[in-house]
C-alpha cells in the first residue's frame, strides 16, 4: 500500500558526537526525511530551540563527551514535550535505556550499529505519532475557540435582553419625570397667586 504520509512535514534532528554516523545517517534518510545533524548536546539543543516548531522527531546517541543523551532528551522534553524523542545505545547502556523509560524521557530505543531500514520504519512511525498529536491539539484548539465564541455570543444575548428588559423601565420612569416637568410650570402658574396650593401636599403626591 502507498504511504501517503508527508515525512518531510517535520523535521529529524540526530545527535552524534561521531561524524561518520551523522554523515552516514544523512545519507541514509535525506530522501525520506527532512534531516538535522548535530555533533554534540549544545549543538542539538540550540537547533532545537531555533527550530522548535519544526522539529517533531529528536534521536541522540547516548555515549557522547560532556553531556549524555538521555538528558539532551529530558531537556527537550521540558522544552517541547509533544516531541518524540529516540535513544540509540549499545546493548551495554542498558541501565541508562531502562532510566530514561521510566522518566518518560523516550519514546523508542535503537541498538547501535543500527539496521537503516528497521530505523526508517521507527523515524516513519514516530513521525506519524507526532503529526497525530498536532492534529488532535489543533482540533481542540479549534474546539475551545468556537466554545469561547458561543460563550461570548451568549453573554452578548443576555446582556441584550437584559438591557431591552431595564430600558423598558427606564423609559416608563422618563416618561413620568417628563410629565412632571412639562406640567410643573402650568401648575404654578395656575397657582402663582395661591402660596397655601403651592404647597398643596395632594398634587405633588401624585406626581
């Protein structure tokens, strides 16, 4: 069956301290994949930060100088947990295989010397893991904002209805205060020359 996946969507980044295997691991994949090499933990944890939302598949070795794989892994699981992370150790990094499982630091394990067309099937597989979770986080994301337009268009509609409620009351108060001052003037002046009806309690009552 055809794969109809873009592989090349997102990128792989694979860190190595050993030239020959990240000239090797190139040249194996660059046709499938969209690749990123790295020599050591800094260089991979700078592309990583420059290109974070490129990148959705990080494989490092673990044996490297200065700072190991498994924590360039649990460092771009801090920075990018969605990313899917790969170790690739000997059988004798065991202990270090079994640790970075249990913190949730990996997503698979590849024994080196490792066989390219079982790694192209891991890298195919894990990609798609990735591209899965972008598009779920993208259909949530489209989910909330349609709720919080809703939400918003409800509150709007009960503001106005509220507000249609109040101006009723409102208009029949200004009515009755308009009243007042339109027939206040007469009044006195019908009572201008009586002072005890200017201050006939029973008139003013009514209003």
């Amino acid at each position: 069956m055809k794969d109809l996946q873009d592989y090349k969507k997102f990128a792989i980044l694979y860190v190595d301290d050993e030239e020959k295997s990240l000239k090797y691991f190139a040249r194996a994949f660059e046709d499938q994949f969209w690749i990123f090499t790295a020599a050591n933990a800094e260089e991979g944890m700078k592309l990583l930060e420059e290109h974070k939302d490129e990148i959705g598949l990080l494989m490092t070795d673990q044996r490297m100088p200065g700072e190991k794989g498994v924590r360039l892994l649990e460092r771009a699981r801090q920075l990018r947990p969605r990313i899917i992370r790969v170790l690739a150790t000997a059988y004798s990094d065991m202990d270090a295989v079994i640790a970075a499982v249990n913190t949730g630091s990996i997503y698979k394990y590849v024994t080196k010397p490792w066989d390219p067309p079982q790694l192209e099937m891991t890298l195919k597989r894990g990609l798609e893991f990735f591209m899965v979770q972008q598009e779920r986080d993208q259909l949530l994301r489209e989910k909330m904002d349609t709720l919080h337009h809703l939400m918003i268009a409800d509150r709007i509609v009960s503001l106005g209805l509220l507000a249609a409620g109040m101006s009723h009351h409102i208009r029949n108060s200004l009515v009755a205060v308009k009243t007042f001052l339109d027939l206040a003037p007469s009044k006195l002046q019908e009572e201008k020359l009586d002072l005890d009806s200017l201050r006939n309690p029973e008139f003013w009552k009514d209003y």
